[in-house]
C-alpha cells in the first residue's frame, strides 16, 4: 500500500515515468582518509559521498548523496 501511494500520489510515475541522477563530482570514498581520491576500478564495488543532479517529478535538484 505505502509503495502504491508513493508511486500513484507523490511521484506520479504514470505522468513522469523517469528519474534520472547526474553524478558530477565523487567527494569521498567511505574509508579513505586521504586528500586525493584514489582511482575507482571497473567492476569493484565501493561506497561513495556524491554531488550531482537529480531530475525527478519533472523538477531538477542538486543532491549530495551519502
């Protein structure tokens, strides 16, 4: 029920069927204390802080994303 009303009266996804996220600038890998970033690798998984935008309900947002 609460992920229908979500869908059906807050998103609207018949109406704006898409969401889309930028992302633009990595800020920091979790773990990594360091003052540059280290290169992320193909295929590894890691966890991110991000800047981006995020385009959803036909309205665009910068987000930071952690």
């Amino acid at each position: 029920m609460r992920d229908e009303h979500l869908r059906d009266q807050y998103l609207e996804s018949k109406k704006f069927p898409t969401a889309i996220l930028n992302i633009e600038n990595i800020v920091k890998v979790k773990g990594e204390e360091r003052k540059t970033l280290p290169k992320l690798e193909n295929g590894k998984s890691g966890y991110v802080d991000a800047e981006g935008l995020l385009k959803l309900h036909g309205v665009e947002k910068r987000v930071i994303m952690k």
